[in-house]
C-alpha cells in the first residue's frame, strides 16, 4: 500500500510446481497432524498412529483435503460480499471551465462551475441488501460442514470396502489352500485309479476359478487404496503404508443398529441435514432480493448543490433528481423475484419429502441387513459345528481328508456369506449415517466436530 492511501496490485501467478511440492509433503504423520488430533482430545500416547480407524481418517480427510480450502474460501469471499453490501453510494464531484470570445469587453470571458452530486437510497435498501449478504454467508458457512461431512461419508464408504476386501482376501486365502488341497487328494487318487480324469479335472477348474477370484480382490485392494488417498487428500505412497483397524465386532455392530432403529430417524434427519439449512437460507436469500426489488419501486434521490462563475456573475443552486420508477414501478423485476421466491420454496418442499422417503427407505434398508446378517450368524455357527463334527469323525478314522476338506469349504462358504452380510450391515448403516448426517456410534466422532465451520 503506498503513503497515500491507495492499494498497489501484486501480481500473484500460480506456481504449479509448488502447489505439486505442497500435496507430495502432506505427511500423516506430521507435527501439525499431531497437533490438530490434540486439538480433537486425542491424548499424546495415541501417537503414532499404528491402526487407522474411521474416526483417524475421517480427521486426517478434514486435515489435508483440499476441498474444505475451497469451501472456506467460498465463505470468505461470501463474507467481504457481506461487506461490501452496507456501502453506501459515494458522493461524485463534476465541473467545468469555459472562455468566450469576449465580444463584449465589459463582460468576463470565462466561465467555471462546481458541483457535488450526493446520492441518498431510499426504502431502506442498504438494510435489505446486508440481509441478503448475510443469508448468503451462512449458507457458504453451511457448505463448509456440508462439505467436510461428505467427506466423511467417503471415506467411511472407502473404508469398509477395504475392510470387505480384505476379508475376502482371507476367505479367498482360505479356499485357495482348500481347493488345492483336493485336488492333490484328486492327483493322487487318480494315479492310484481310485478317482476318475473328470473329477480331477473339476477339481483343478474351481482351483483356477478360485485363483482367479484371488487374483481379483487383490487388485480390486489397489483401486480402493488410490480411492482411499483420493478421499483423504494424501499422497498414495503415504495411505498405503497405513494399516487399518478392524470394524466393531458383528455383536457391537448389532447392538448399534439396534439402538438407532428404535430413534425417530425422520424428526434426526430434519433436524440434522444441513442441505435442509442451507436451502432455508437460499429461500431467504431469494425473499431479501424480493424485498429489494420492491423497494426500488421508490427512487433513490441525488441532492446536487453547485456554485457557477459565468460570465461575471455568481451563481449558487440547489439541483433535486431521481429515477421515473413511477412509470413501470419496477414490476417486472418484481414479478421476476416473486417467481424465484416460488422456485426456492418448491425446491425446500421437495427436498425435505426427500429427506423423508430416505430416511424411512434408510430405516428399512438397514433393519433388512440386520436381520440378514443375525440369520448368516447363526447359520455360520451351525456349520462351525458340523465342521467339528466331522473333525472329530475324522480324527476316529470314520470318514477320509476328503470328506473332512468338503465339510471345511461349507463352512467356508457359510463365511463367505457372513462376510458379505457383515459388509451390507456396515453400507446400511453407513447410507442411514449419511441421510441423519449424524454418526450412529455415539463413541465415534461427533456431528459437531463435522458440522463446525472449520474455518481456522
């Protein structure tokens, strides 16, 4: 800024191989991480991180992704709009100079004159104009939290899939050792002729199939660990150095659903959902502009008063003017915002109908995968015991390896589903989190630290 007051521009150009340097040094592991998690009593001995739980990434996303710098500079940009409203109209200075040809010499060729033109609003407008500024900066405060919880809701969604993934990796892993198993039970009996070239045949089929299976869980874990760095905004080299913490137990997990399906999930919801506060401030937006038009139905008045030197002689006047919005008395404008108005208040209704049919539709999903996954539980415990069971007519010499083996790939196949079950019990819950916005696991990361403005 230079002595007398005014602003210089600084060019600011953008440095790509900055801002690539800035991403490639985003470490988890950092001080300042640290710091933040401290911020979030998170107690000094929890360094360094060894399991990364939701709540960890959920943080670490809020940390380093760059989309909350977006939002933030949105709402600053939506608070010095905010600012700017209640301006008022500066005052303008005009003049003149003139020289006749002086035909008459009694007389003083030249003429000069002064004015100041001082505009006065009328109806209240700067009033309505910060109103609106305001609306306008609580809702781009709205959609800092909007958007820190949506990526909550990524990484949430990326996490289980991890999880689900290397559950079957496991279960994969198991089948895999089973699989080759028989079908060197099958080699062997083949050379000895007590096995047929088919069944040894079959056997080798669903060995490859089951390879195949392996082979693509285990790329499917490298998408999702590039998604996983996507969603928490670090470099992928760092996310997938990372272990994750195991998901709550199918019991806790259970007991949580259970105790969120007997809430009024509708009355959360509505209560909650920040869209739903955000389209609230947009219909108010929408009724401030309409004020506003409605007030420029009454013209703003410039009071112009002025001194002339003319001729020799001095004059001093008073001049009035405004605008002729008698003549229309801005009715198209008018029409126009009354119309938007119309639009925001049909856009809130139908939104918050939506609200409801997903909360409901929310409810239901997760009290079905519930159920499915209590009935998988207990058909998994079922076949744990025939397994036993035959383990121990095996070890009495009653029934052969193969036998045995068959019996472990049935309850391996029941675990298969219990996984699957388990994973759709985590989505539904997940997708019910999403609609309440709000965590279901009361031990978890709070919807406060989520809906704060986060604008340190």
């Amino acid at each position: 800024m230079s002595s007398c007051g005014f602003i210089d521009y600084i060019a600011k150009p953008i440095d790509q191989q900055a801002v690539i340097q800035k991403f490639e040094n985003k470490r988890p592991d950092s001080d300042e991480f640290k710091q933040y998690l401290a911020y979030n009593n998170y107690h000094p001995d929890f360094f360094p991180i060894t399991h990364w739980g939701l709540d960890e990434l959920t943080y670490c996303s809020l940390y380093f992704h760059p989309s909350l710098d977006v939002a933030r500079a949105q709402w600053r940009l939506a608070q010095t709009s905010q600012s700017s409203a209640g301006a008022r109209p500066l005052p303008s200075v005009s003049g003149n100079y003139g020289k006749g040809n002086n035909a008459n010499e009694d007389i003083s060729p030249y003429t000069y004159s002064l004015s100041i033109d001082i505009p006065i609003e009328t109806a209240n407008k700067r009033n309505i104009r910060i109103e609106n500024a305001e609306h306008l900066s609580e809702s781009a405060k709205l959609q800092i939290a909007q958007t820190a919880w949506n990526l909550r809701t990524q990484v949430a969604a990326t996490y289980y899939e991890l999880l689900h993934n290397q559950a079957q990796l496991n279960v994969f892993a198991k089948e895999l050792a089973y699989r080759q198993e028989i079908v060197d039970l099958y080699q062997k009996r083949h050379d000895l002729g007590l096995a047929s070239k088919i069944e040894l045949s079959h056997s080798k089929l669903l060995l490859q199939v089951i390879k195949a299976e392996l082979n693509t869980q285990q790329q499917n874990k490298v998408m999702l660990t590039t998604k996983l760095a996507n969603n928490l905004g670090l470099p992928l080299s760092y996310v997938t150095q990372m272990t994750l913490a195991d998901s709550p137990s199918i019991d806790a997990v259970m007991g949580i659903a259970q105790k969120n399906l007997a809430t009024d999930v509708q009355s959360k919801a509505l209560l909650n959902r920040l869209d739903l506060r955000i389209a609230l401030e947009r219909y108010a937006m929408a009724e401030s502009k309409l004020k506003l038009e409605i007030a420029k139905q009454y013209p703003n008045i410039t009071i112009s008063p002025s001194y002339t030197y003319e001729f020799g002689n001095k004059v001093w006047s008073l001049g009035l003017s405004s605008l002729m919005t008698i003549i229309n008395k801005n009715k198209f404008a008018i029409a126009e915002a009354n119309q938007l108005r119309e639009l925001e208040a049909a856009q809130f209704e139908s939104l918050q109908s939506s609200v409801i049919n997903e909360a409901h539709s929310a409810r239901a999903k997760l009290m079905q995968t519930q159920q499915s996954l209590a009935d998988n539980k207990r058909l998994y415990a079922l076949q744990q015991e025939n397994t036993k069971r035959m383990q121990n007519l095996f070890s009495a010499g009653e029934i052969d390896r193969l036998e045995l083996t068959m019996a472990k790939l049935e309850e391996l196949s029941s675990e298969k589903n219990l996984v699957n079950a388990s994973f759709q019990m985590h989505s539904a819950m997940n997708n019910l989190e999403n609609t309440l916005q709000q965590p279901l696991n009361e031990q978890g990361i709070q919807s406060s630290t989520l809906n704060a403005a986060n604008t340190d």
